[in-house]
C-alpha cells in the first residue's frame, strides 16, 4: 500500500473550493456586520435612548397619493372642529361675564367694577373646565396695574377673554383654507378666505360683484406686501441668494400667525360695524370706498384702456412729480409685461409710497435707489438722483400748463428759490440718518433713523423735495396765515 498516494487522495477530498472574489467580499462584510453589532451592544454603559426618540417628520402626500390627501385633509378637518369646540360659545361667555359681575370686589373705581385674586379664583372654579386656562396667576399679574387692594379690572379682564377666543376662532378659521397644513397661506388661499368673508361684512354690501376679483386682489396684496418677506414685487436676478433660497423653499406664502399678530385683520374685519365713520372708511385700506380709489386711478392712468400702465402713464400718478429716474427703476427692477405694468405691481407701488414710514415700504424704495445693486447707498447713488432733480427745476419752463411740477414751479417763484447744492442735501442726507458707515447708508441705517420717509421723499418727488428745501419758509407762511385767521 502506497501510503503516500493515500494521504494525498484525503487530503485533496477535504479540500474546500474555491470561492469567487465576490463571496469573499460578501463573507468580509457578513462578518464586519456581526462583530461591530456585538461590540456596539455590548459594551459597558452602552445607550440605545436613540431607538425611542419619536418620529418628527412625515412628508407630505405625493399629488397622485389620492387615499392619504384624503386621509390628511379629513384629520385636520376632525382636529380643526375639536379645537372649535374647546373654544367658549356665546352663552358660556354670558355666564362668564355673570359669575365676575357676581363675584366684584368693593370698592369700585368710578364706574368700574374690580375683582381681587381670592374672588378671582373663586369664578375659575365654578366658570367650567373650558375658562380654566384663563385663570392663572400669570394672568390675573398680568393684568395687575396700580389698584391700592391688588384687584385687576373686570371688563379688561373679560376683554382678555374675549380676545383670546377671537384669535383661536380666527386660527382656525385661517386653518381651514391652509391646504398644506404647515401654518402658511399662499396667495390664492387668502384670496379664498376674503372672497368668501366679502359677504358677512355689511360695509361690503355694495360692491357690485363683478368687482369682487379687484377688490380681493387689492386686499390680499397689502398682507403679502408686509408680511411676505420674499414677496415677488421686485424682479431680482436668481444670482440673489434670497431668491435661490426662496426658489429652493417656496415664496408666495405668509404665517397665520403673522396674519394674526398684524392689525390687518382687525381692519378688514371693522367692516363688520355697520354704524362705521366716513372717516374710518377712508383711512381704512379694506373699504369699499379706498378700494373704489385705488381701483379708479388705476383706470384713470390707462389712458389707452389696455388693462397695464406704460412709464408715461405712470408719471401722472398722484401729483405727477416722481422723477423720471426713479420711474425708470420702477420699470427695471419690478415685475412687468412687455414693460407695462398690471395692477398688482400697481398695488406694491401705491403700498410703498403711501406708507413710507413702514420698513416694507423702505425695503421696496431702497432696492430701486441702489442702482448699483450693493445693498446700500454712497455718495454716487444719491448724486445719481440729485442731478436728475436739478435737471427738472431747470427745466419747468418747457413742462406743460396745469401739471403738478408747474405748481412748484409757482412756488419757487413766489419764495425766490436759490440754487441748491448737491454737497449740502447729502450731508443733510447723512446727518438725518447718521448711518453706521459714514460713507454708505444701508436699508437698517434708513430704517432705523426714522426719516426714510423725508430722505426717499427727496430723492424720488420733486415736491417732496421742494417741500423740503422750502421747509422752513412754509412753516413760516402757516403762521403767517394763522395770525391772519387770529385777527379777524
């Protein structure tokens, strides 16, 4: 027996075969997997808290997810009513109002009954579980002001309440046309909810309705104006990394809480009174009659009835002295059609020079003023403007009758105006602001001096600058003209 030939034949019989590279990565990995799980659970003092942190992101429904939109829209539906009936009805706040009248504190004030915390607490008790919430101590020192017995007003304290229940009501009003349900309105779910709000608002009860679509239009803009912070007003290159991050995230939205925190509502819904002063309508942006006015300009600068205002028809807004460089801004940075302007991007202008105190009105006038798009404004830029008003005080000879600059022309005749050094208004300009870089004057800077009104007023309106230049000598003739008034 061949003892050698027989150990070789074994041992060729044990032999595995041999594995393909892929198996031996395969076996690598299965064996990497199972000894780092082993090491990672055993060792001492291990943690695994993160397998019960909570899921916090859910997307949302796919377009063609039909079952969960669905789904979606019928649970915040179910929420929305729980939350309304949490909420104190009419007849709860009636015994509200009983259970503090009952329970007032001596002496009052005037005519003002007053409650002490130990009665206040006594009406939280027996008010029901839903005013429970509003009777806490925060609350109750909240109210607290300079009473000698430490007691807080009943009828500021039941306002509280009753604004507190006006908010959640209007929340969830909001809500309901918050399709998304993130906490935003876009433009055509506001527009949504005021169309459908026109007809419980008795001031209201006018309009004809072929002009509902104006006139929600004119009311949805003033919210995106000041509240959306990436409003499409202004046609900004992608380049601006504000647009890229509003193109990447969405734009075209605002908070229903910023709704909620702004007076806006509480203008439109004061529409609500039918006994409403003229004056109040006047002043108030959501009336029929300022709608109607704003609406009518409009019309009446189309003078070739094409729906859109052309540049030239624009320079006769309000007194028809906006300078013609600033109205070429206007045309350059807003968005327009063919260079014509449609009556949203109307609606931005007027908002803007019309509250030119408020810093969303300053941000649309500051970006038209940086001519060179540094985000802020030097010596070259307000020179820029300047020249151009020097240019049209020189020349309100050849300006046609019965215009607006030829009344200034008047004046300036009348108080003998002298010429009008650029060195002087831009030290003025700098002195009014005092901006943190004494040679740039950024949009905070402007803001924060309170006189971005005057100082855009200078550079944009010749009356605003004539106004201004003339200040002095106008205040002047008023007291002239009230002494007159004195004597007879």
């Amino acid at each position: 027996m061949d003892w050698k030939r027989t150990l070789r034949g074994r041992l060729a019989a044990r032999r595995a075969p041999k594995k393909s590279e892929q198996e031996l990565k395969d076996e690598e990995m299965e064996l990497f997997t199972k000894y780092y799980v082993e090491w990672k659970g055993g060792r001492k003092g291990g943690s695994i808290s993160y397998m019960n942190i909570p899921r916090f992101y859910y997307r949302l429904p796919a377009e063609d997810e039909v079952l969960l939109q669905k789904l979606r829209e019928e649970s915040r539906a179910v929420f929305l009513q729980r939350k309304s009936r949490e909420l104190l009805d009419n007849e709860e706040l009636q015994n509200l109002w009983f259970l503090l009248d009952k329970h007032q504190t001596s002496p009052m004030i005037g005519e003002e009954a007053m409650i002490n915390y130990e009665n206040f607490l006594k009406v939280g008790e027996k008010a029901g579980p839903k005013c429970k919430q509003f009777f806490t101590a925060k609350i109750f020192a909240k109210l607290l002001h300079n009473d000698p017995y430490g007691r807080i007003s009943i009828m500021q304290f039941f306002n509280y309440v009753m604004r507190k229940v006006w908010l959640h009501q209007t929340r969830i009003g909001l809500s309901l046309y918050d399709v998304a349900g993130q906490g935003y309105l876009r433009e055509s779910d506001l527009e949504n909810y005021i169309l459908e709000l026109i007809p419980t608002l008795p001031q209201l009860d006018g309009l004809e309705k072929s002009f509902y679509s104006f006139y929600v239009c004119t009311a949805v803009r003033k919210f995106f104006f000041f509240l959306d912070p990436l409003r499409t007003d202004l046609a900004v290159p992608l380049k601006d990394v504000r647009v890229v991050w509003a193109v990447a995230f969405g734009r075209g939205k605002i908070k229903i809480q910023d709704i909620l925190a702004c007076s806006f509502l509480d203008d439109l819904l004061e529409l609500r009174d039918e006994e409403l002063s003229k004056e109040s309508q006047e002043t108030n942006w959501f009336s029929a009659p300022s709608a109607l006015r704003v609406y009518g300009q409009y019309l009446n600068l189309d003078k070739d009835h094409n729906g859109m205002l052309s540049k030239e028809e624009l320079s006769r807004y309000g007194t028809g002295t906006l300078t013609n460089i600033f109205l070429d801004r206007v045309f350059q940075e807003c968005l327009t059609y063919d260079g014509e302007m449609d009556y949203k991007t109307y609606l931005d202008f007027v908002l803007a020079l019309e509250n030119r105190k408020e810093p969303a009105a300053l941000q649309y006038i500051f970006k038209l003023l940086d001519i060179e798009n540094k985000g802020y404004l030097n010596v070259f830029s307000l020179n820029y403007f300047f020249r151009l008003l020097l240019i049209l005080t020189q020349d309100l000879q050849s300006l046609p009758p019965n215009c607006g600059l030829c009344a200034i022309q008047e004046q300036m005749k009348i108080h003998g105006q002298e010429p009008v050094s650029f060195q002087d208004v831009k030290d003025e300009i700098f002195d009014m602001v005092k901006p943190k870089d004494p040679y740039k004057i950024s949009l905070q800077d402007l803001i924060n001096s309170s006189q971005g009104d005057t100082v855009t007023s200078i550079l944009i309106d010749l009356n605003g600058f004539w106004t201004y230049e003339n200040r002095e000598v106008l205040v002047a003739s008023d007291n002239d003209n009230t002494g007159d008034v004195d004597d007879t």
